[in-house]
C-alpha cells in the first residue's frame, strides 16, 4: 500500500461507529478518506462495554478476528485494542495489526486507582503485540513511548482533520451586543470532560449577561449527566444554561453561528477535535487540560487554565465577555490557525504513506 489508490483494510472498532463522541467522529472521517482513496475498508464490530467487556464480547472480537484471512491489514481502534492483548495474541504473527491511539485507556478520568493500573498493564501487553501504532497528537505518541515503553519508531501521528468545510469569515468589527453573550460548550457528558468546572465558574459570573448551550450525549454515562444537571439547579443557573444532549450537525452549526466564546474545562484529552472546530467557526476558547490540549489550542486563540482551576476559568471569561475586541482578535486568530489544519484526505494520505512504509513494498501491495 502506497499512497496511490487500492488496497484493502480490515478496520476494526468498539461499540456503535455512530456514537457522537471526537474519537468515533476520527474513525468514521477517516473510514470516509480512506474509501476516497481507492481503499477497500471492511468495517467489523468488536461488541460494546470497552473498556472492560465481558466475556461474550471478548467472544465477538475473537471470532472477528479470526474470520480475517492471513496478511490482512487491520487497523483497531485503541479503545478495544488496549483491552485486547489475550485476544489479539494468537493473531499477532498471522495478521498485520495496527492500533489506533487516541489516548492511553489508562489515562480515563473516574478510574479507580485498580482498575487504571489493571488498563495500563493490558495495554502495555497488548502494544506490544502490534507491527505499528498510529496516535492523533504528538502528546499521545510521547506519553506511549514513556510510559508504555512503545518504541518511537513504532509509532507515527496522524492528527485529526477538519471534518467541515470552513464557514463564512466572521465580522471584522465589534457587533453591537443584543441579548446576552452566547457560550458554547460541545463534549459528552462524562467525567473526563469535568462540567462542573466549569459550572462552578459561570455560577461566579451573577453580574455578567450570558447563556450557555451545552451539547454532548447524555447516554454515555446517565448517572454522571444526571449529577450535570442536578449541578446546574444547585448552583441557581437554570435560566442560564440548556442541556441540549447530543444534536445533529445542521443544530450545532447553528449553534457554532450563534455563539460568542467557546467554553470546555476538560480534564484530558488525546488531541481534542471540538476545539478544532470552534477555531474554524472564528470562536476565541477558554479550556483546561492535560494531554494535548495546550498543543492543540494556539495561545494566541485562547486561554487555556489548570484542570480544576474554577477562579481562573471564571476570570478568563469575564474577561473576554468585557472585552468584545478582545475576543474578536482571538477568535480572529483561532480562525487563522484553523485555515491551516490539514483536510481528511490529506490525512488519509498520510496514513497510507505510513502503512506503506512500515509494511515494506511487496507487503504493502
């Protein structure tokens, strides 16, 4: 496999390829780039409950992989890889396996500190039974060679792309301000992407004129979004904030239009593809996060505060909800940035300029 069209790739993932989270958006847009590219991708189910399946899913992805013939390129999603390692193991010398990283599993906010080591040493092992391991951010490729003992040559970044044409350039001069500020927050409803932050900043904000729309899947974890939701009554912002759920692109895009700052206090992630977005839609961002965050974020088009940091986060956006030039040169400046992330099919070029290097020209073919 070259760079040039056909081939064939087994593509292997978790759950259901719809789930409205970054990481599923990176399979399916990629899927999408690949099959562009001339690419015969056969896409297999390995079962839900990743990271810690039962019995009969790890039965399903036994049976899915052994249904693949000897030499088939297959690609897996890390999600279930990770978890894999005693499945995938009578597999590894007959299939050539690729794992697709988009952040360590161990790495997961809410883990108890059992079940995070439990997650790391499976992982390990099961890193260790793949041909290459691709990554979406330069953060993920050296927390693997560090902590997962993955040697560098062994691993090569694929970042995410923009998955949506760039809408229309933004008003270069301060509008005069109608109604309250809009803020956006897009992210599920788990632990990892830390609401309550966040929350707990805006409840700070009583003298400043301001609506949140919150927009993330409320399925992943109920209970978790259930506790959201009782945070927002608590802290008195009902009126304040809507919980939308997930939404279908047509009603975030309109959101996107609308908004005047992109708010997520996440606590991690493996690049963070919703801040791509905001950036492409001319928003200035206020963020937290480990990972790849402060890699992904140009400091010139947002202000990203420590994980938990609720006083800074609160004076960030007071700050840019006083100063509408302030947030017209950052969201100026995010837009910028955003006109130079790479398109999906350049990323899927790049991926099979990869293969092509790590399989060797007669396996490549």
């Amino acid at each position: 496999m070259t760079e040039r069209a056909g081939g064939k790739i087994a593509f292997l993932h978790p759950g259901r390829l719809d789930t409205p989270t970054g990481g599923y958006a990176y399979d399916r847009d990629l899927i999408a780039a690949l099959e562009r590219a001339g690419m015969e991708v056969e896409v297999h189910g390995l079962g839900d409950g990743y990271p810690f399946p039962d019995e009969a899913t790890l039965d399903q992805a036994a049976s899915v992989l052994s249904t693949l013939p000897d030499g088939a390129l297959t690609l897996v999603d890390g999600l279930a890889f990770g978890v894999l390692d005693a499945v995938v193991a009578p597999h590894a010398r007959r299939l050539r396996l690729v794992a697709l990283v988009h952040h360590p599993l161990a790495h997961e906010s809410g883990l108890e500190p059992g079940e995070a080591l439990l997650l790391e040493e499976a992982e390990r092992r099961a890193l260790a039974l793949a041909r290459h391991v691709v990554v979406t951010s330069s953060h993920t490729a050296r927390a693997l060679h560090e902590d997962f003992g993955v040697s560098g040559d062994r691993i090569s970044v694929v970042e995410p792309a923009l998955a949506l044409a760039l809408p229309p350039l933004r008003e270069t001069e301060v509008p005069p301000a109608h109604g309250p500020r809009r803020l956006l927050c897009v992210g599920s409803l788990i632990a990892r992407k830390d609401h309550g932050t966040l929350l707990s900043a805006l409840a700070r904000l009583a003298d400043r004129s301001f609506h949140l729309d919150l927009v993330g899947s409320l399925e992943l974890d109920p209970v978790h979004a259930d506790q959201i939701a009782d945070t927002i009554a608590r802290l008195g912002l009902s009126d304040r904030v809507t919980l939308h759920g997930a939404l279908p692109r047509d009603a975030l895009e309109t959101l996107y239009a609308n908004a005047d700052l992109f708010v997520l206090t996440t606590l991690y992630e493996g690049y963070g593809m919703v801040f791509a977005e905001a950036m492409a839609h001319g928003l200035p961002i206020v963020a937290t996060g480990e990972g790849a965050v402060r890699d992904t974020i140009p400091e010139a088009a947002g202000i990203v505060c420590e994980n938990g940091a609720v006083t800074d986060v609160a004076t960030a956006i007071a700050g840019l909800l006083d100063d509408p030039q302030r947030r017209l040169d950052m969201g100026a400046a995010a837009r910028a940035h955003a006109e130079t992330l790479p398109d999906w099919d350049t990323q899927a070029a790049r991926l099979l300029s990869v293969l092509g290097r790590i399989l060797g020209p007669e396996e490549a073919k």
